[in-house]
C-alpha cells in the first residue's frame, strides 16, 4: 500500500510539473522590437538636433511631434542602446522604454539598434543633413 502511495504521488508531482513547463512561455530573442519613429532627419534643414526613440510606445521629437505606435507591453527591459557611427551622434539618456538621441554634427547616416536581454532587436535610422 505504501509503494502505491508512494507511486501516485510521484505520477502527481510529475503531472504538476508538465502542466507549470507547458504554461510557460520562453522568449528566444526571434521577435523585433518595435522603434518609433524608425527614421528621422536632423539637422540644419530642419532645425532639430535630437530626437527621443521609445520601444512599442509613444516617441516625441524637439518639435513636440508624437508618434503613437501601440502599448508597450511586456518589454524585456532593461535595453541597451547603440549607434553606428559614434562621431556623428550619441544616445545621452536611456529610461525604461526610452532613449534621447543627439547629433554631434554632421552628415550622414546613423543606425540605431536597441537590444532587449533576451537579444530582440529593433532599428531606426537618423539620417543628419
């Protein structure tokens, strides 16, 4: 009797286990994140020298231009932020779902990638005139 007990707590635990696995959701890095705006022109044509990229939610520019791209949702934050081209601008300030974006001058193309930590990626362009 004991041996059965035994077996059927086993075959239990075992069941309790596979249903918490199989209620789990992994994140393996294969999804974009979305950037707004994912492109922008600074620089003397228009007169704007920064812009503020956010993640899946709203962005605004030095011109009070927002964007509105969806709720943030489940972000995997924290981001990391970077720049292709480090002489042409550079990402002063990052919070949560945001990052402010400054040229240094000028002309040319920058990318912008931000990385969630699970390695989901998202782009937008500054092209600087």
């Amino acid at each position: 009797m004991k041996k059965i007990v035994m077996i059927a707590c086993c075959m239990m635990l075992g069941v309790v286990s596979l249903i918490s696995f199989v209620g789990c959701e992994t994140i393996d890095g294969g999804a974009g994140l979305a950037v707004s705006p994912s492109s922008v022109t600074l620089g003397d044509s228009n007169g704007v020298q920064s812009v503020t990229f956010t993640v899946a939610g709203t962005s605004t520019d030095t011109n009070g231009q927002t964007v509105i791209t969806g709720g943030a949702g489940e972000l995997s934050v924290p981001f990391t932020w970077s720049v292709s081209h480090p002489s042409l601008g550079h990402i002063t300030t990052t919070a949560g779902n945001q990052a402010v974006y400054v040229s240094s001058g000028g002309s040319g193309v920058n990318v912008i990638t931000v990385e969630d930590q699970y390695g989901a990626k998202g782009l937008a362009t500054v092209t600087q005139e």
